[in-house]
DNA sequence: TATTTGTTGACCGATTCGGTCGATGGTTGT
DNA sequence: ACAACCATCGACCGAATCGGTCAACAAATA
C-alpha cells in the first residue's frame, strides 16, 4: 500500500483510473487484476506489489472515491446556491472537475452501490448508507423553489432532471478531454433553457 | 436450434431473458453460460442443448433483437406523428411494450453496440450499422418543428430529450411489472411539461 | 563495486471456462 | 405391458484463467 501511495502522482491516477474503469465495467468478480494490469500498461506483479491483494485493492479505490466525495465536492455544501438551477450548474461542474481526472469514477461508484459479493459486502455495508445520505441532502437541501411558475410541477422537474443529469453523466466516459468542456456547456444550455421557459418572468 | 424454438413460448422469454440480462451486463467474453443457465433455473447442459454453443446463442439474441426492431418498432414508422413530443411518446410507449416483456432488450443492445470480442466482430458488423440506421432515420423524419417557440433552440432541445431518454430507459430494468406503467406515466408527465412550456401558445 | 529498489515473466494450485456424455425419468405410441 | 423416445441433469473433460508468489534481472543509489 505505502508503495502506491509514495508513487509520482500522475502515475498513481492511471493505475486508479484503470482500476476504477475495469471495476465499474465489470463488478468485484469479474474484474480481473490482469485486465487491470493491462489498461494501466504494467504488469500484473506490480498490482500485487502495490496494493497486496485485489480485495485490498478494491477497498482502497471505496475509499478513496468517499474521500474525493467527503472533500471537494461537499466543500461547497455551505454555500451552495438556493436556486434551483443556478445550483444543477455549480453542482454538474464540481462533478465534471472530478471526472476530468477520473473519468469512471461515477460508473465505479454505480457499480459499486449495486455490488453484492460476499467476498466484500461486510465492508461495503459502511460506505453505502453514507453515499445515499450523501446524495439526497446534497440535492435538495434548502432549495428556493419559488421562482418557478406556479403551474409547473416540481415532482415532474425533478424527476426530469435525474434523468437528464443521468444520461449526460452517462457519456462523459465517452468524450475526449479537449471536447468535455463543450459537452458541459452543452448540458448548461440545456440547464439555461429549461431555466427561461419553466420561470416566472420577473426572475429572468 | 430447432430444440429451443420448439419450446412453449413463455419459457423461451424467459431464457432470452436471462441471456439478454447477463450477456448486457457482462460483454460477450465475461458472460458464463453457467451464469444464464442459473438465472433462467436451467442446467448449463440445457443452453448448449438448445443452442449448440455460446456464439450460437449470442448471435441468435443478436438476430432476435434485429427482428424485434424491424418487426414492432417500424410498424409505426409510417403513420408517425409529426408533433415532436407527440411522436417522443409513441415512440417510448412502444418502446416499453417491448421491454416489458423483455427487460434488458435495451442493455444487451447497447452492450452489442459496444461489443469487440474478436471471436463475434466479423457477424456484428453487419448488424451494426443496421442499427445506427435504424435509430438516426427513426428520430427525426419529417419532424414538425414549427410549433416551437421562436428562441428556443432546438439542437439544445433535441440533446436535452437524448439525455432524458436514456436516464429514463436506464431505469426500467429497476422497475417492477406493476409500477411499470406508472413509471411510464412520469415520463410522459415530463414530456407534456416540456411542451407546455416550449410551444406557443397557439399550439397548447 | 556493493546494495538496494523497481519490475518482470514464469510459475503455482485452485477455480472456472465452454462443451460433452451417459444416466435417469417422464411421455408417447403400440 | 413394453419399447422407443426425448427432455433434463450432474458428473466430467481438457483448456484457459483466476489470484497470488517468487526468483531473477535491471536500474538506480551509495
């Protein structure tokens, strides 16, 4: 483990992204370290050598992804916007900042709430409740609604908006580095023109 | 083959069933015939009784799969609505017919789409760009867009139901038989929001 | 040069892979 | 009643792959 971590840092996030990458494609059991090894361009041996064994392994990208989640992303808990899509924009950019350098962070983190192998079920248990609590207050906490025109329904915005937020998350892996700014200007058009037609006038 | 057609028609859905599940969710490669056998509470010895092999069976979903997107889905084709979100809901409603009977129809395509195992590459070809076809042609012909209001723009529209669409198809497969219709409804909730909001009034 | 450190490919036993086959037990025709 | 048939299964096959180890080589340090 102490050799992982006292690697050169960029080094470091290629072995975790082709880790959180061949994990979140395939869950715990199907993963293999040698595909690992592989995507990451070292040899197998050198997986073992850093990390001891697989499970290990896996439990070190757990928690390294609750850590990524505990920091950056919650440190601007306390200022968040009260407006609703003023805070979809903030909160997308924080996450593209994120997956700028991880890419499959997201798809590991899916994988990983979904993941039912005994082999690590008993350790999940902790992380799983604490992401979900995560999650919900995270997106809805003193939200000011009112700037929505009254006969729009909020159930139905936001339900939309999971899905939206979902299936744009969805293809970032997809996307080149130099072309993910543009996609997520493309997601804040999307954002801005919801924005202009589903308020009241006066808020514009 | 013949082994397999032969069946009575519910347990054929519920092995192509199975198969769909695990072939999507694992890849070609990672998928284990022991792993479908289980989940349609067959033995192994079954599927290759009633397939022959594991390419022979994956083929036979691929085939299957391009025969449902001939067959129901472009049934339609002709008498589309030419209102845009009128024609978002036929096209999803009948989409959900589908996967109501076969829930993870969606997964295994996407996952074929993506699919690179050497051992199948040269038979997916074929299907492949008769799928790309399928879905570009489908989307837009003869689409109506006049009713829009005039600064709306539509690229940004047009991205924002692409996303929409495959955050809510993703999600099907969490849904129960019974809620499937509600879940259905929600959708189509959203679609009437955004058309109220997006059209002239003129047009409401 | 001597010594440590990083890295690898060959290798281990165990498991799982796709696929086969003989045994079993139920169904059908006679 | 028997025989012919056929669906079904568990045991089994050789080959591949699994997680993990280790001796040996290469590079850097001293």
């Amino acid at each position: 483990m102490e050799n992982f971590l006292s690697l050169p840092e960029d080094k470091q996030r290629t072995i975790r992204n082709s880790a959180l990458k061949v994990f979140g494609e395939n869950g715990y059991k199907k993963a293999s370290v040698k595909d690992i090894a592989d995507e990451a361009d070292i040899s197998k041996s050198m997986v073992f050598h850093y990390f001891g064994t697989k499970k290990d392994l896996y439990l070190y990208l757990v928690d390294y992804c609750s850590k990524v989640l505990t920091g950056p992303l919650t440190s601007i808990q306390k200022d968040l916007p009260r407006d609703y899509f003023e805070r979809m924009k903030v909160a997308t950019e924080k996450q593209m900042g994120v997956l700028k350098d991880e890419p499959f962070f997201l798809k590991f983190l899916t994988s990983m709430l979904s993941e039912s192998d005994p082999e690590i079920s008993e350790e999940l248990q902790t992380y799983r409740n604490y992401a979900a609590t995560f999650q919900s207050s995270y997106a809805l906490d003193d939200m000011d609604f009112s700037k929505f025109k009254e006969d729009v329904d909020l159930k139905v915005v936001l339900r939309m908006m999971v899905w939206m937020a979902e299936g744009f998350s969805r293809n970032v892996s997809l996307e080149s580095e130099e072309d993910l700014d543009k996609y997520i200007d493309q997601f804040n058009e999307a954002v801005e023109l919801l924005r202009f037609n589903l308020y009241k006038e006066e808020y514009l």
